[in-house]
C-alpha cells in the first residue's frame, strides 16, 4: 500500500519550523510532502488577509493533489496543524486519510504558569531571550488572524463533539509538559474525544516549538512519530 506523510505546520509559523522533524522522516525513507498554509511565512499583513478557511482550504487542495497517486495520506499536524488535521478527516474520511499525529494541538492554549516562570526567570538571569521569544511570537499576528485561530479552534472542538462512532483512524497525541502555548490538558481532551484509536503520550519538559527549541528531546519525539507512523494499525 503507498502512503506519503503531510506535514502541518502552526499558526503564524512555517514549514522552517517544522525543519528537523521533516528532514528526520525523510531519512528514515518516509515519502514526505509539506504545506505551506495561506498568508503563512510571510508577513503579518500577508497573514491578516487570509482567514481560517483560507488555511484549511491550503491542505485540501494539496490532499486532493496527492489522493489518486496514494492509498492513504498520513496527516502530521503540529499545534494549528493538529486542529487542521481534524477537519481533513470529516472531508475525506477514514478511507483516505490513514493515521493522524498531534503535537502540541491547542484545545486549551496559553500556560500561564510556564510563562510566568519563564519571564520572571529571564528578569533574573536565568532564562536569557525568554521575554524576546514571547514578543517575537506575538508580533507574527495580529488580532484579526487570532480571531481566525479562534474560530478554527471552535470549529474542530465541534466536529470532535458531533463525532459518532469510529470517527478518527489511528492517532498519536504528543504533548510537552512545559508547553507555554498549550495545556496539557488539550491532549487529555483530544484522547477523550477520539477515543480507544488514539494513543496519547506526554514528555516531561520541552516547549511548544519542540523540534526548534528542545534539542535533548526532539529526537526522541520524531523517532516516535516515525515508529507510530511505520508501525501503528
């Protein structure tokens, strides 16, 4: 059966961030394709004039591409990209779309006490770049594009509350406990309503941007994805 993986990335990101994890795939021979979202990876106008359907619609059209040359399409979806990932499943179903990866998906975002811990370490020295980090990721967006993220959010809670039966196909749920964007119990929430097929795994630390961030752990979380990927029925 041939399969190919789609990578996507997260809200206000691009496929650079994604780099590592889409190189580690490729060279445990996975065939691999990934999306770039509209208004994405360019400015923060360029962003603002596109909304959330317009992000959605960007990885329909690119599975639609793909879906006569493969049996399955694998979705690996990183934050936004996990949110995405759900609304692909109630367009082309359990018969196209094979398996599912989240990582770091926001059901319940911003860790108020992670970022709390991490500015007041940077005041005293000790979490140098901390607060610049935190003013770069918001100067990416704006408050229209927040609205947009909000509403897809809303968007995808609803098709996984309407979900009946044997909705999802086999999925794997990432989640890093020092996450800043996202709670941890957005995966609790994500293995509740997928039920029995997904499986759920956390790692103790990490940050959100995992693969660019957290160097001690990022192998370790694309050699699980890769072996669910492989492995997983």
């Amino acid at each position: 059966m041939s399969e190919i993986n789609i990578i996507i990335h997260g809200f206000g990101g691009n496929p650079g961030e994604l780099a590592y994890l889409t190189d580690f795939i490729r060279t445990k021979g996975l065939n691999t394709h990934v999306v770039t979202l509209a208004g994405h990876g360019g400015t923060r106008k360029q962003l603002a004039a596109t909304n959330h359907e317009d992000w959605i619609q960007s990885v329909k059209i690119e599975i639609k591409k793909l879906m006569d040359s493969y049996d399955k399409i694998n979705l690996v979806g990183f934050s936004m990209g996990g949110l995405i990932a759900v609304n692909m499943v109630s367009i082309f179903g359990k018969d196209k779309i094979g398996k599912v990866v989240f990582i770091n998906t926001p059901i319940y975002f911003w860790n108020l006490k992670i970022i709390a811990k991490d500015v007041l370490g940077n005041i005293a020295g000790r979490r140098k770049g901390k607060i610049s980090y935190y003013v770069n990721a918001a100067s990416k967006t704006g408050i229209k594009s927040g609205i947009n993220f909000l509403k897809i959010r809303s968007q995808t809670k609803r098709l996984l509350k309407n979900a009946k039966g044997d909705y999802m196909p086999v999925s794997l749920i990432l989640q890093c406990t020092h996450d800043e964007s996202v709670r941890y119990k957005s995966a609790k929430y994500l293995k509740a309503k997928l039920g029995p097929s997904a499986h759920l795994k956390c790692y103790e630390g990490g940050c959100h941007q995992v693969f660019a961030r957290t160097l001690h752990l990022r192998d370790i979380v694309c050699d699980d994805i890769c072996n669910f990927i492989r492995h997983s029925k």
